[in-house]
C-alpha cells in the first residue's frame, strides 16, 4: 500500500534549554529532525513525506533536510498550536491523495524521536497495512500510584511512529474537528471516532524522545545503529 509519513517538527526547545528548535539540534553528523526524514525516505512505496514545522523555523528546517533528499521531495506545513492541530494540517495537505486512492496508509512521527530506526518503522506500518492500524509500545517498569504503591500488571508506553489505513485517519480527525475534540496523540483521536483494530508493535526505551538536555547526549550514545530496528 502506498504511504504518506508525516513527521512532527513545530515544538520547542525550551525544555531542552536550546534556542533553537530542538530537532534542529545536532546529533553526531546531522540535526535530530534528519535521522528520521531518512528513516523515511528508506521506506518502500513513501509517496508524500510532510514536514510540520513552525512558521520560523521554514529556512532552517528546509536547509537542514535538503542534502539527504536526493531527488526526493518534502512539503513543509505550518504547524497549529498543539499536536493535534499540527496532525490535522498536515492531514489536509494529504486530503486530495488519500481520497483519490494514490495514499491508502499514513504513519506520523515525532522529529524528536530520532533512533526508531528503519525497521520499527517498516513493523508498524506492515501491521497496519495488515488490521488497519498500529503503535509502538516500549515496556514500562515499576510505576506508581499516587499513594506510592506499585501499579500491578504490564504497563506499557506508547510511541511513535503510528501508521494507520489513510482514508479512517482522515474521517476521524474531519470529525474531531466538528466535534472541537483534540487527542494527545494520533491514535487517541483515531480510537475515538473509528472501529480501527490497532496492533500493538513492540519497541524499546531506545526510541526515546528527546525533550530534556541530557537526552540528547544519550541518543548520540546508543547511536548510529543501536536504535530499534537499526540492529
């Protein structure tokens, strides 16, 4: 099935405490944002890759990402103010292909998530080409309640990216806005509004998000290579 991936890179970097964009910051030979956009452009049957970025952010993010195109093209989308705004920008980029058929799948990643490596990427989206849609989950140990005792059973922390069937992603979030309904992330938008089976594909803490300064120092620690799906 062909596919469009969108790629989420309209945050900040002030939890990183950077002034610049935090995927804009470097990790060993190429800023954050670019581990991913090759990951992607890696993929099979990639028909539309969508970059969601922040208004000021447009020169730098398009000068960071135009040595590994190659022939390849990217379309930059102006992100909203919260996730799920941006998802929906980039969804309405990509309405005209997927209701025309030429996109049947559309997997969304954060750009700070930069070690999920080629083949998580090619897991969850055959398996959402297999039920409809799919997420990866990293285990999770020892949490707590609030009372400090520990949460029984197996808990686990959802990722990214998510691949889901395009034409349900994009009814749900034309219902989520007529609903005025925001999600955290894409598969709580898709649970809400679809009857979408989603498989749960198993990852790792490696896929870690880059949101604090330390953070990025460990990516460039478990990498090149050590990501899910890189070994």
């Amino acid at each position: 099935m062909s596919t469009a991936v969108v790629i989420l890179a309209a945050g900040s970097g002030s939890r990183v405490g950077a002034e610049v964009n935090k995927v804009l910051l470097p990790l060993l030979d190429v800023p954050v944002l670019v581990w991913s956009v090759r990951d992607a452009l890696a993929l099979p049957d990639v028909r539309r890759l969508v970059l969601v970025v922040r208004p000021e952010d447009r020169a730098a993010v398009a000068d960071a990402v135009a040595p590994h195109l190659g022939e390849r093209e990217v379309v930059l989308v102006d992100g909203g103010a919260t996730r799920h705004a941006s998802e929906w920008a980039a969804l309405r980029v990509l309405a005209p292909d997927i209701e025309s058929g030429e996109v049947e799948v559309v997997a969304i990643h954060d750009g700070a998530r930069p070690l999920a490596g080629v083949g998580l990427w090619e897991r969850v989206l055959d398996a959402a080409r297999e039920v409809g849609g799919a997420i990866p989950v990293a285990p999770v140990r020892a949490l707590l309640h609030a009372d400090l005792s520990v949460v029984d059973g197996a808990v686990g922390a959802v990722q990214t990216p998510q691949a889901f069937r395009a034409g349900e992603v994009l009814a749900a979030y034309a219902a989520a806005e007529a609903d005025g309904f925001e999600a955290t992330d894409t598969a709580g938008c898709v649970a809400a509004y679809c009857g979408l089976e989603v498989a749960a594909v198993p990852s790792s803490a490696l896929n870690l998000k880059v949101t604090f300064p330390e953070d990025v120092a460990l990516a460039a620690g478990i990498s090149p290579g050590r990501g899910p799906g890189r070994s």
